[in-house]
C-alpha cells in the first residue's frame, strides 16, 4: 500500500506539471508570436512479482517527461505600424544582442532606434538582414536619410504635332539641374517640310535664347524612329552642362488639325534631393524607402531563418527561442527556398487555442483528482491495518 501511495504521488506531480503548461499557454494567449506547449506523458519502469512473462509486472506510476512546442501558425492581425512584422508561412526574424547572441523570434515588433538600427522593441536587440553575398548584417538607415537628386537626362512629349500649322512652342518644359534646382524652358517647332517631307526644326528655347536646336521628322503621320529624338546641352548660368534627348518617338503624331496642336511635355526623369518619409518592408522582406522627392529606393533585405526538427528550438522568453543545434538551421529569405513572405503592417499573435487549453485543464484536473483519491484510499487502508494490530 504503500507502494501505492508513491504511485499516486507521480500523478499529483504529473498532472501538476500538465497544470503549469496550461497555465503558461493561457497566460500567453495574448503574446504576439507565442508558440504554445503540450506536456507529454509516459508510464514509469515496471517491476515482476515474480510470476513468468509479463503477468506479474507491476507499474511504478506516471512520468512526465518533458514539453513539446507547437509552431502551427497563428493568426496575423493589423496593427497599423509600418514596423510590425508577421511571416506568412515558414521562417522566423534573426535577432542579435551586442553580446553577439543569436536568437529568434516569430514576432516582428520592430522600430528604428535614435542611430538607425532597427532593433526589437522588446530588449532592443538588433533585427539582422542579408548583404549581396549573402552574410548577415545589422539593418541601418545609415546614409539613406537623404536622397540627393538627380539631374533630368530625357524629357518625353505626347499629342499631336498639326501639321498644317507652320510653327508651335511648348511652354512649362520643366528641367531638373544636378543641384535638383528647377528650370522653366520653352520648345519652338519649326515647319521646314519644304526643305525635308514632314521636318520639322526644334529649337530648346530658355527665355528668349536658343539653347540648343535639332530635327525631328514624320512619315505618315508618325515620327520615323531614326529622327525621333533630340540631343541637347542645356548649361545653366553658373551650374554644370546638363546633356538632354527631346524624346517624341512614342506618343507624338503629326496630322492636320485645322492648326490646333496639343503637344505637350508628357514627362522628365530628373528630381530634386528629398528626405525620407517613410520606412517599410516588402513582401519579399526589402526594406522599402520613400523620400519626399517621390522617390522609392529598396535595400537590405530581412534575413529569415528556419529548423529541421523542433529538436533543435527551445523557448528563451521574451517572445524568442534559441538554437539547441546550429546544424539544424538554414538562413535564407522571404519567398525563396521554402520561407514565408512578410506581411508588414500586421503581427501574429499566439496560437493558443482556448477551448483545447480548457479541455486539456478538465482532464488534468480529474487525473489529479484519481490521483489524490489513490492515495486517500491507501491510507484508509493503512490505518484499518494499524487499527487490526491494536484489537
């Protein structure tokens, strides 16, 4: 009888551990990429009463041997911060502290510190990202504050060109210098048909003053695509030379009008400098930067990891787990080699399903109830046996 109360005792202490893994699993239905827990079970050696083959084994109770993680996926909700960050399908964000320690983590609640790293909100730990070679860098705004800008190479028109007409000028040319200053030109076209079938002369015009001159010509009604466009030297006063092509291949006609044209610029490469305005990832983890100049540039790319065995992860808090066999992990990227794309903008919270937890604790809590009642029943028995030596 005794021996049965030792017995009932492994199950208090089983069940007890089953109710502190419910516990943490519930506790944490609200921590964002929270991977619950289940405890598993197994009977205890057995020993033989001394009877052939296995009829006279006894069992010594209940072990609990240890947690088994869940990475099934949780559900990814909008959190409306450009920072946060859930990977749809498998990978995981790398995290590094200054110490060098690697961690990793399934919740993306990140932001730029005062120097411009991105780091974790929760210990401030640095989000890693991938170089051209592949190598593992810390993600920085480091020099991209700014986009410097640049100056206009091609100036692109649209319309029709009448050709009953004997001369037009395009007013709000606009051209951008190497210091991202704005110029307003003019451009004057020529009817010189009567030398050239379908010529006309263009004349890049600043004011009053001839800046640069060339020719296009039409056949047909349309430009011939070796005399489409004009090269130009446009020189500011003071500035630098800015090389120019007058682009009229594509949606530029020529056909009479009664002498009503709508030719006019349709687009210019060139901007000015721009400061960043804001900071985002895309799908397949780039970091995205848009400037106030217009401009959107793409750089380092998030580095995501994943395992081969849950064997290889454990849990380290802080919504993070540790690597238990480096062998066991691959580095790689979103949307390449079997990695999950990144959904910025959203977090993926626990995968806790409640009403499991909940059944999951009635059972616990009737074995706990067995258990105790085992031992119960031992003792009343040891004390009729007590009571028997004192009659």
């Amino acid at each position: 009888m005794l021996e049965s109360i030792y017995v009932g005792m492994t199950g208090l202490l089983g069940y007890s551990k089953g109710l502190r893994v419910i516990a943490n699993n519930t506790a944490n239905i609200n921590t964002p990429g929270f991977k619950g827990s289940s405890l598993q079970f197994s009977d205890l050696f057995y020993s033989n009463s001394g009877q052939g083959g296995g009829a006279g084994q006894v069992g010594y109770g209940l072990n609990a041997n240890g947690t088994t993680l869940s990475f099934r996926q949780g559900e990814l909700r909008q959190t409306g911060n450009d920072l946060d960050m859930a990977v749809d399908g498998t990978g995981l964000f790398i995290l590094e502290n200054e110490k060098g320690d690697v961690t990793y983590t399934r919740a993306g609640q990140f932001q730029f510190n005062t120097e411009g790293m991105l780091i974790n909100k929760i210990d401030h730990s640095f989000v890693m990202g991938r170089d051209a070679s592949g190598n593992l860098v810390r993600i920085s705004l480091a020099g991209l504050q700014t986009n410097a800008g640049s100056a206009t190479t091609t100036v692109k028109f649209s319309g029709n060109l009448s050709s009953t007409m004997a001369e037009q000028t395009v007013g709000g040319v606009k051209v951008v210098d190497a210091l991202g200053g704005e110029h307003m030109l003019s451009v004057k076209l020529t009817d010189t048909s009567a030398t050239t079938a379908g010529s006309w002369q263009v004349d890049l015009m600043d004011g009053t003053n001839v800046v640069g001159t060339g020719e296009i010509i039409f056949q047909d009604g349309r430009p011939q695509s070796t005399a489409a466009k004009v090269q130009v030297i446009y020189t500011p006063a003071g500035l630098s030379a800015v090389p120019l092509t007058l682009d009229f291949s594509t949606e530029v006609t020529s056909y009479p009008s009664a002498n009503l044209s709508t030719l006019a610029m349709a687009s210019q490469n060139g901007f000015g400098p721009g400061g960043l305005t804001k900071a985002t990832f895309d799908a397949a983890g780039a970091l995205s930067l848009t400037y106030s100049n217009g401009q959107v540039i793409k750089s380092t790319r998030l580095a995501l990891a994943r395992f081969d065995s849950l064997e290889a992860v454990e849990s380290v808090g802080d919504n993070q787990f540790g690597s238990k066999d480096v062998r066991a992990w691959h580095i790689g990227a979103a949307g390449m080699g079997g990695f999950g794309n990144v959904r910025s903008g959203m977090v993926e919270i626990s995968n806790v399903d409640l009403s499991q937890e909940f059944s999951d604790l009635v059972v616990m809590q009737r074995g706990y109830q067995a258990s105790s009642q085992v031992i119960s029943t031992a003792n009343d028995m040891l004390q009729e046996l007590f009571a028997m030596k004192s009659k």
